[in-house]
C-alpha cells in the first residue's frame, strides 16, 4: 500500500502541471515534516508542545544568516539547521522539563512568542519585520547548474524526498527501545521511573529529536520561499500543527502526514466559499473530535486514552460482572 501511494506521488506532477496544486501540495509537505517532529514529542513522548514554531523559525533563520552573511550554499547549511534547532531545543528543554500537562504548554506558547518577538527586533541582524532573502537552491556547477527559481515541480519532489527521510528516521526512532521508553513515559512517568528509565533524559532526547526535525523543515521552507520574516513563525502556526496532529491521529506517522494535508488542502478547497470558509473549517473540525476523537488515522489505543476514566472504569466493572455471572 506504501509503494502504491508513493508511486502515485512520483508520479503526480507528471500529470498535473498546474502550479498552485503543487505549490499546496509542497506547503502540505513542509507541514507535514512539521508534525512528524511534533508527533515524536506528543505522540510518543506526552510532551505537549505549543511553540513548535519557534525551532521552525531556528531551521529557517540559521539557513538565512548562514547564506546572507556568509555566502553558505543551501546544501552545505543543512547540518547547521539541524543542529541549531536541535540545540535550542536541548536549551531550552533542559530548563523546563520538570513541568507537565498544562504547564508545560504554557511555558512552550510563552517561548514560541518570545524567539518570534526577539527575531523582530534583531533588525541588525535578522533583518527585522523585514526579514531576509536568500538563494534559492542550485544544483551544479557553472554554467551547467539548475537553479531551483521559484518553480513548484522541484521543490516537491524535494519535499518529498524530505518526507520519506523523516518518515524513516521517525519510525526507527518509535522501534527502537528510546521510542518504547518514550511510549512508557507517556502511559505512566512514575511506573517508567520505577522500572529503572531515566525519565528526565529520554524526555529531553525526544525534545530535542523533534525540534531538530522542524529545524530540518525550516531549512527546506526558507529554501523554498527565497524570503524568511518573523510572520511566517507565529503562535497560529504552532496551534494549527497540533490541529493536525490531533487530525490525523496522535502517535500515528501516517495520521501525521494525514492531518498535515487535510488541514493544507482543505482551507483552499473551500477558497471559492470565502464568506463560510473558516466556518466549515471549524465544523469540519469539531465534527471529526465528537465522532473520531482518536484521529483519521489513530489506533483503538488513542481512543482508549481520549475516553474519560469514569467511563474506562464503569465498562471495566462490567466486564468483570459479565465474567462472574457467566462462571
């Protein structure tokens, strides 16, 4: 089914030359990226995160200053995007991990507007609310090189490729036994700590695994634009990951990937209803939560978690009266 699916995206643009539908779908895919590094601190680790734009803007930043500054080509700022976001992730993580649930979602809203805040007044060195802009990507060497310009077909097949990267890092990262430490924490902190995990690092790695992640996406996104200023990295951007991720299942790649393109595409399919767009967006939304709270695409175990506990435990007592009556 995964080949099926990915031939068919190979094989898209040789169809549909139209540049708006790949200039979505290349949005839906940076998004996407996005959300995979938010699932890896949500979905597997239980750390929710409101300022997943902040390591966004860390990705795009650094590729900025490194290119206007430094003359540095898109390729060769690559490690320096994610290990920029990765760091200020482990920064920043390493202050305020001890907090949970609620807290620790305030604190990350706060820190997402502050990077926001301080890149606006960084004039002398961000450019300000003026930004910066930076050079497209450029494959070769002169007078043989292809540059990237502003067409949509190469940036999607690299948004693309980027995806199937993260995808794979992602899943090796949910196999493996820091992924299986992540999903105890998630379950239960203490009953993980008693078994011997170090709670306090592993939830750190995941931080810091997801903010290299969306370093990586920003990298791609300020590649793509030619352009990087503060709007593009704000509150409402961190906000609609999380819609997305709750969208297409929490925990789940492939939800991720889901929520990402249903919550890209959708607003531009009810473009020609400008009046009641954002209305059926909403009630499209609301809708999805009252009927499949778990996700598009999550698993019986996210729904399990969605359920309120008095509801857990009164089917639970049934279940052991129906077993005692039948014996």
């Amino acid at each position: 089914m995964s080949a099926v699916v990915l031939l068919i995206l190979v094989a898209l643009p040789l169809f549909n030359h139209n540049e708006y539908h790949l200039e979505v779908l290349v949005s839906a895919g940076i998004f996407a990226i996005l959300v995979l590094g938010l699932n890896v601190m949500t979905g597997y680790c239980g750390l929710l995160n409101l300022g997943q734009a902040a390591f966004f803007a860390a990705g795009a930043y650094t590729y900025a200053l490194l290119n206007v500054k430094l003359g540095l080509s898109f390729w060769v700022s690559l490690p320096a995007c994610v290990i920029s976001a990765g760091g200020l992730g482990l920064l920043f993580g390493s202050c305020v991990l001890r907090l949970k649930g609620d807290y620790l979602a305030l604190v990350t809203l706060g820190f997402g507007e502050i990077v926001r805040i301080a890149l606006n007044n960084m004039d002398s060195l961000t450019g300000g609310p003026n930004g910066l802009t930076v050079s497209h990507p450029v494959i070769g060497l002169s007078p043989k090189s292809f540059d990237f310009g502003i067409k949509s077909m190469p940036y999607y097949y690299l948004t693309l490729l980027a995806i199937i990267v993260t995808v794979i890092i992602t899943n090796r990262l949910s196999s493996s036994r820091f992924g299986r430490a992540w999903i105890a924490i998630k379950e239960d902190e203490v009953a993980a700590a008693c078994m011997g995990i170090n709670t306090g690092k592993l939830k750190l790695l995941a931080f810091c695994a997801g903010s290299a992640i969306a370093g990586f996406a920003g990298w791609l996104f300020a590649g793509k634009q030619g352009f990087v200023s503060p709007d593009s990295f704000d509150f409402i951007t961190s906000i609609m990951l999380v819609a997305m991720l709750v969208l297409g299942g929490i925990g789940s790649i492939s939800g991720s990937i889901v929520g990402a393109v249903a919550l890209t595409v959708l607003p531009e399919i009810l473009r020609p209803l400008q009046q009641y767009r954002m209305f059926l967006f909403g009630a499209v939304m609301i809708v999805m939560m009252l009927f499949r709270p778990q996700g598009i695409l999550g698993g019986m175990r996210i729904f399990e978690e969605f359920r309120p506990e008095n509801e857990r435990v009164r089917q639970e007592e049934d279940e052991v009266l129906s077993e005692d009556l039948r014996q």
